[in-house]
C-alpha cells in the first residue's frame, strides 16, 4: 500500500502507561496505538503535591492544555525559567528543550499534550535535576497517577 493512500480510523479507548518522565499518561493517539505517523496525543494526570522528572523531547516540538488545576512548569537552559499554567492556558515547548512540570497545588492537574513525535515515549531524554533546583523541589514525589 502506498504511503499516499487513506489508512483506517482507529479509536482507542482504553488503557495508559507511566510516562518515564512523570505522570499519568491516559490512552491517546501514537504510533503504538493508532499507527499515527507524525504525531501523538495524550491526556496526563499530574497528582497534586507531585512533580515530572526533568527531561526534553528529541528534535520534537510539544503543545499543551491545561484542562484542569494549575502546573508549574520550569524549563530552558539549566531549568532556570519559570511559569504557571491554570485551567484554559496553552503552552507551546520547542523541540529539544529542557522542562519540568511541577505540580505544588491541592488538586491533580489534567492536561492534554500533544507531540510531533508518534512514538509514546522513544523521543524523551530524561536531564538531571539541577542542584539549586533540589531545594525547591526535590522532596515532591515523582507523579505517577
């Protein structure tokens, strides 16, 4: 079959996985799923009082949107920028670079994320936590939903 010609639609209604990164993935769409070929699209669950490991995404681009609850998120060279995401707030991450989600509220935060990447997880590049960093927030759990 050529690469031209229209493929099935797939849905996909079940399941998830821990990302290697933190958090929650639900089932979404990816390469392991659906067979996407450029893309990949999951919901993640960040329980309160919990944080992502730092890591980057290899040469993919990233978008997200907060459905629920609010996400710290620290990124850039050395994780030395800083924002805060609340319900209804995007974020657009560039391919290649640093971030961090931390979630130090009361409620779990849900978002959807979106990548260029179809592979779930073969794209993510785990970084160490930068020593001035461990003291903001080194002692939250890594989340696992």
């Amino acid at each position: 079959m050529s690469d031209l010609q229209q493929q099935e639609c797939v849905a996909v209604r079940t399941g998830g996985y821990e990302g290697v990164q933190g958090g929650s993935f639900g089932a979404g769409i990816s390469a392991q799923s659906a067979g996407a070929r450029g893309l990949c699209l999951h919901r993640l669950v960040m329980p309160a009082g919990t944080r992502g490991r730092p890591h980057l995404h290899a040469g993919h681009e990233s978008a997200i949107f907060v459905q629920s609850g609010e996400v710290e998120v620290w990124h850039g060279e050395g994780l030395a920028e800083h924002l805060v995401l609340r319900a209804g707030d995007y974020l657009y991450i560039p391919a290649d670079t640093p971030h961090m989600p931390v979630n130090t509220g009361t409620q779990d935060m849900v978002c959807l994320v979106a990548r260029t990447d179809p592979d779930e997880q073969e794209g993510v590049r785990l970084l160490s936590l930068p020593q001035w960093l461990e003291s903001e927030v080194g002692a939250l759990a890594v989340g696992a939903g």
